[in-house]
C-alpha cells in the first residue's frame, strides 16, 4: 500500500548508544526548505545588524576608514556564517529559528543531541561548499538533488557531521476513534486483526464517523459492504444478532486499542532515553455513545460467544 510506503520513507529506526531502537520521523525537502528560507531571512537581518555595530564601534575608535569597512563586512559575514548558526545550534540543541517555526530538529546519526564539533562542521560545511558566492544557484541545485536524494533526507553538510533533521513537534491525536461497546470488549480481545489493511479500516471509522448524516437505504448498504468485507478477513465471527455498526465499532475500536497500547510501550522506553524529544502523548478520550436508532445491516455468518447485546446503542462522534 501506498500509505505504508510513505510511513515507511518518512521514519528512520535509529539504534542509540545504549542499544536502544528509536524510531523518529525523518524531515524532508518539503519541511527542509521552508525552515531554510526562514533561517535566510534571519541571517540578513543578523548580517546588516552586526555590519551596522562593527562600523560605528570603528567609527567611534577613529579607526573608520576603507579598510575598517571593508573588515566590518567580512568579520560580520563569518559570524553570520559560521558563527551565529553554530551557537544557535547548540544553545538550542539543535534548532534554529527556521527549524523551530516547522517543528525540526538537528540530531546526531544515532538519534542523540549535537554537540559543538557537529554543529561547527555543518556551518563550515554550509558556508564554503553550499553557500559559495558566484556559484550559489548551481551549488543549490547540487544540494538540493542530494537531499531529495538521500535516503535520510541528509544534505551534504549533514553527510560530513555524522547528523539528520526530524521532526520534532509532538505528533497529533488519532481523531474520532469508535470505542468497543461493553458487551463485545471480551470478544474483541480475541480478534485476529492481522488481515484487516489500513485503507479498509479507515473506510470503516470514516464510515461509522459519518453514517448519520448519510440516508437510507445508502446508509445500510455501504455498511453491509464494510461489514462483509470486514469479517472475510477478520477473525472469529461477531456474537449472534450483532448490530452492523457494532461490529464494525468493535473491530476499529480493538484495532486502534492495540495500536494506542504499542505507541504508549514505544514511546516509554524512548522517553528514559530521551524525555525532551519522546513526550508522553495523552491517551484519546473515549467516544461517547448519542441516543438513536442502531443501524439495520447485519455481518454475514454471526457466530461466536454470546453476549449481551440489549444495552447498545448506536455509536456517535464524540
């Protein structure tokens, strides 16, 4: 699948220093450049700031001359360079005003924080092969293939650092997520989800997200089709006499109860690492249930435990 596909170039799973395995979403050219362009801007503002303190603090020594003006445009140049991105860099650990406006981070290869040496290199590096005067377009262009380019989203001063840039923001919340009613936790519990893909549960917690604005028969018909389609690859059956939106509430409230329960295990044990990047993130509120009549469809071949199914109600978005 597709969306798989691009989960799986966006992350990385780095193996830190104590052997732990981080998996951390990678910054691409699309994030990359934004933040590059907003770091520009600051730059020139640094730039002419430092060229304006360096000129009158010669002209009050009576050193101004052509000489002193000249020397006022390259010390400030350097620092702008090389100095003001490295001292950010590490006084932030990690992100300069361009990266913290798009939520990204400058880390080391192995997940953990720069240190000066990584972060004077990627200036160096910047400031003599990617920023060379006459040749910047082309020298951009260059830069650019590579990150595009690069498995890791590495430009080339990342390459000779030993860093990569990810995302640093917390991610968000999965959205309206149907709980498992009550009387079908514990045959829930027992699902074989392991055939159930992305795209088809996603139909179904739109579906069931939606299903009340939707009219009849269409209604009943497109959640008879999830529903069947559901339980050919899903395992066991539903308990008899299980409503349609019930069943398909169970299964997308179990799916996503295991999921929340592998992200919260993922993130404690990279949260001892590294508690500042890996936050705890809340767990999701439950969904509460809204009066109304249950959805007529049926799964196909109900079977199973038997549970007691008087006190549903039909599910509603939260």
């Amino acid at each position: 699948m597709r969306q798989g596909r691009d989960t799986a170039e966006s992350t990385a799973g780095l193996v830190s220093g104590e052997a732990v395995h981080l998996e951390v979403r990678l910054a691409r050219a699309g994030s990359r450049v934004p933040a590059l362009l907003i770091d520009i801007v600051a730059q020139v503002m640094v730039f002419f700031l430092l060229v304006l303190v360096l000129v009158a603090f010669f002209g009050i020594t009576g050193l101004g001359d052509a000489a002193s003006s000249q020397a006022s445009y390259i010390i400030a140049l350097v620092l702008t360079t090389v100095g003001y991105p490295t001292l950010l860099l590490v006084l932030t650990r990690g992100r300069s005003l361009g990266k913290l406006a798009m939520g990204l981070r400058v880390v080391r290869d192995d997940g953990g924080p720069i240190t000066l040496r990584q972060s004077l290199t990627r200036a160096l590096v910047g400031a003599t092969l990617e920023w060379p005067g006459l040749l910047l377009i082309v020298n951009w262009a260059v830069s650019l293939v590579v990150l595009t380019g690069s498995p890791r989203g590495k430009r080339l001063a990342d390459v000779v650092a030993g860093t990569i840039v990810i995302h640093d923001r917390t991610p968000q919340g999965w959205g309206w997520v149907p709980t498992t009613p009550p009387p079908l936790a514990r045959w829930a519990s027992t699902l074989d989800l392991t055939g159930l893909d992305d795209e088809l549960a996603l139909a179904a917690r739109h579906f069931l997200a939606r299903s009340r604005g939707l009219s009849e028969p269409y209604r009943t018909r497109l959640g008879h089709a999830l529903a069947t389609e559901i339980a050919a690859c899903v395992t066991p059956a539903p308990p008899p006499d299980t409503p349609g939106w019930a069943y398909l509430a169970g299964v997308i409230g179990e799916r996503h109860r295991r999921a929340s329960q592998r992200l919260a295990r993922d993130r404690a044990s990279h949260a001892m690492l590294w508690p500042e990047l890996f936050a705890p993130v809340p767990a999701p509120a439950p969904a509460g249930a809204a009066p109304g009549e249950p959805t007529p469809f049926l799964p196909g071949q109900p079977g199973g435990p038997a549970a007691d199914l008087r006190s549903l109600r039909p599910a509603a978005p939260a």
